[in-house]
C-alpha cells in the first residue's frame, strides 16, 4: 500500500466515525433533554426507557456530538 492510499483509507475512516458520533451524540442528547423517546430495541440487562430531563446522558451525549464534529471538521480539512 502507498502512504497516499493509506491517508486516503484513514480520512475515510475517520469520516465514518465522526458522522457516527454525531448521529449518535445527538440521540443521546435528544433522549437526556427529554426531548426524543425511544423504547429500548435490544436488552442484554434491565433495560429501562430513559424518560424527562436525565442530565448523565444529555451531558455524554453532548460531547460525543462535540467530539464527532471535531473528527469529522479534522477529517475534512486534510
């Protein structure tokens, strides 16, 4: 493999997982603010439906989207 390639396949990946944190950053922030409900899909353990104001969730998942912003910025920048 080139470097130019692997740069390539790296820039893309990293793409992938910002879109991803964003997308799921915000699910997070959306369901901690209270604001999106959403039953559990897949349960492992006791699985509860996250509902009203749930600040530990609002908070993760606002950084997550902050987080996949910044990939995804850094990612399109080179």
């Amino acid at each position: 493999m080139t470097i130019h390639l692997k740069e390539k396949i790296m820039k893309y990946l990293q793409l992938a997982i910002g879109v991803i944190a964003i997308l799921l950053g915000g699910l997070w922030a959306l369901q901690g603010l209270g604001i999106l409900h959403l039953e559990p899909v897949a349960c492992v353990a006791d699985c509860e439906t996250i509902e009203g104001f749930t600040p530990k969730w609002a908070i993760t998942g606002l950084i997550v989207f902050l987080g996949g912003i910044l990939a995804t910025v850094f990612a399109l920048r080179r």
